[in-house]
C-alpha cells in the first residue's frame, strides 16, 4: 500500500473509533432516559443496538490486525494503531454498562427501577456519565490530551455521587433488592466514567508518547 | 534484531505473561483466605500488592509495543504479540478485582464482610473464581484451546452462583447494607469469572486465528 494510503487507512480507522464513541453515546443516552422514564421499548432498543457496537469492535481490531501486518508502522503511528485496539475494546465494554442499566431498567418494568430517595443523584449520575462519554469522544476526534484533565474532574463528581448513593441506601433504603438495583446502577455508571477517563489518557499517550498507566476504579468500594 | 533474538523476545512475553497470570491467581487466593477469615493483614498485602500487577502490566505492554515497532510481526507472531496486549489488560482488571475484594475486607474488619446465609455460597464463588484464573493460566502457558471449554463450564456454574447470591438476598437478607456488599462481592468474582474465559478464547485465537467475539458479561444482572 503506498503511503498516502495507509494514512488514508489511519485516518479511516480514527473516524471509526469516533462512529464507534457517538454509538456508544447513544447507547448511553438513551438507557439513561430509559431509566428514568421506566421505558421498557426504549431499553429493548438499547440492548439490541449494543451487537452494532460489538460489530464496531470487532471491526476496527481486525482493521488494526491488518494495519499492523501490512505497514509496520512504527512511531506515532504506531501509537496510533495500537490505541485504537485498546480504546475500541474500552468502548465495547462502555457499551455493555449501558446495555446493563436497560436491563435493569427491563426488569424492573413498569415499574421505575430506582427508588424515589435515589432518583436526583441518579439521575446526575447518567448525566455525568454521559458528559464524560462525549468527552471521551472530543478526546477522540481533536486528539487534544488537554480534555483528559476536564473527564478528570467529571469523573471526581461521578465517584462523589458514586459515594452519595451508598449513603442514600444506609440512611433512607429498606428494602433490599432496592439496594442491590441501586449498587449495581452506580457501580454500572461509575465504570463508564472510568472508561471515558481511560480513553482521555490513551489520548495523551498519542499526543506524547508517554503512557499513563490507567490506575482506574479506585473508589471501587464506598460504602462507609 | 536476529530471527533467533526475536524467537526468544516472544518466549519471554509468553513466560511474563504466565508470571503475570500467577501473581493475579495468587491475589485471588489471598483475597479468598483474607474474605473467609475477616483477616485484616492479608487483605492489606492483597491491596499492596496490586501495584506489582500493574508493573507486570505496563511492563508486558511496553514489551508488545517495541516488538510491533522493532520487528513487525506477522501472521501467528503478530497474533501472539497483539493478544499479549489484550490479555496484560485483562489480567490487569482481574487484579484491581481481587483488590476490590480485599478493600470490601478492610472495610468490614474485624467483622466478617459476608453474611452467614451467604458465606458458603460466596466461599464456592471464590473457589470458582480462583480455578477460573488457573484454568486461564494454564491456557496461557500451553496455548491449548482446548483448556477455554473447561473455562466456560466453570463460568457457568460462577453465574449460577451469582444467580443465588441474589436469591439469598432476597430471601434471607433485611439488611441493606449487607446486600450492598453481596452485591458487589458477587459482581466481582463474577467478572473475575469473565475475564478467565476471555483469556482462554484469546488462546483459541492465537491457536487458529479466528477471533471469536468476547461477548463476556451476558449475565451482569440477574436479580430475578
């Protein structure tokens, strides 16, 4: 392939990985106004649309695969190649965490899956979980490692919250399957800000070179 | 670098890919023993230990990543060197679990974290886990495809007790702060679970090339 080429080939496989993010955006969205509406149609759509995203996955690895065996690039490229495996695989799972909040949301219909004394915080959550998805996705498309510090401090407001649902379920749940669904909503949305925070680092390793380990999901637990 | 020096660079990433492998199955261990035992230290030396895991990580992607750039591998060396980047990951993830675990331990000490109803249960879960992350060692070291069916039997029998942890919720749990720590505890060792059956698909790819989509994770709720 000549070069113009395979830069053609990078490029293609950069605009796949922000394709890839705007589904999972969406993916995102919508499970959270699923959740909050008790919507059972627009959680199954949720759940069906995350193959799509698999499909995306599997996709742009193998595109990486063969980048990797006919260029050999080296460098920046390289870095950029290889980003692309570990981000697409972050997106896929960033897509499963969405698909598991429909699920909840699915069987829990009709009634709402969160108990009113959760519902504010989140409902915050899903906001902020979705803000660092799309940040992710300017983190993608601008390659600028300046939005990695931004999801940084999204993400500290996620964990806070992360924290405020615990504290939500010893001070004002008592039911306890109401605690199970709360725990596993937040840990759900809790990890996707992780992930989102992830690909803003691998951004900055693209920009220099320079790979931040992840060191991600240190408030796995929270509960006082 | 000649064909021989290369040879042995590729054997030594499969050899600090087992290393890394055995580190993880020994912090599921400890953070079964530490789990059963509401034994405070060991839980800390699990959770310290963490960051040896993580070198292990950084080290092995390092390594895969001046391979691709050195050499540029093809065919089953490129397989080999792109699944070592996929699968450091993976264990990396399993150590930050078994952290979790230990960090549910420090929480709860000196009072045991699980509940009577739960314990044995939870105790098989850990089991279960552990041959999980063996059993993925030992695909790592032979590259044995045949080793990944042996792995998604046990992961199905891990998310049938998975199912039942939310079962003794349910039934024989009223405290709400206990179900949050079942909760997670169980979605731990359940992605544990996971992520040892990913690692024995990789093998199969390494063994025929064909990537068979992870698709992990299909039973995250299921609180009936």
């Amino acid at each position: 392939m000549p070069r113009t080429n395979f830069t053609r080939a990078l490029g293609e496989m950069s605009a796949q990985m922000v394709e890839m993010n705007r589904l999972v955006a969406h993916a995102v969205r919508e499970a959270n106004r699923a959740l909050g509406a008790a919507d059972g149609a627009l959680a199954e759509s949720v759940i069906s649309g995350d193959a799509l995203i698999d499909a995306f996955y599997a996709e742009i690895e193998q595109n990486a695969i063969d980048l990797l065996a006919r260029e050999s690039p080296v460098a920046s490229d390289l870095r950029l190649v290889v980003t692309a495996l570990q981000l697409s695989a972050s997106m896929e799972r960033t897509g499963d965490l969405a698909r598991h909040v429909a699920e909840l949301v699915r069987m829990r219909y009709p009634e709402l899956a969160v108990p009113a004394p959760a519902r504010e915080t989140m409902t915050e959550m899903g906001r902020l979980a979705l803000a660092l998805v799309e940040g992710a996705g300017e983190a993608l498309a601008t390659q600028d490692p300046g939005v990695s510090q931004d999801l940084e401090v999204l993400d500290d407001s996620l964990d806070a919250l992360h924290v405020r649902v615990f504290e939500t379920i010893r001070l004002e749940i008592t039911d306890t399957q109401e605690a199970v669904d709360l725990t596993l909503l937040s840990r759900y949305y809790e990890r996707i800000g992780d992930h989102s925070v992830g690909v803003g680092r691998r951004m900055g390793y693209l920009a220099t070179g320079r790979l931040d380990r992840p060191g991600e999901d240190a408030h796995a637990v929270t509960v006082a």
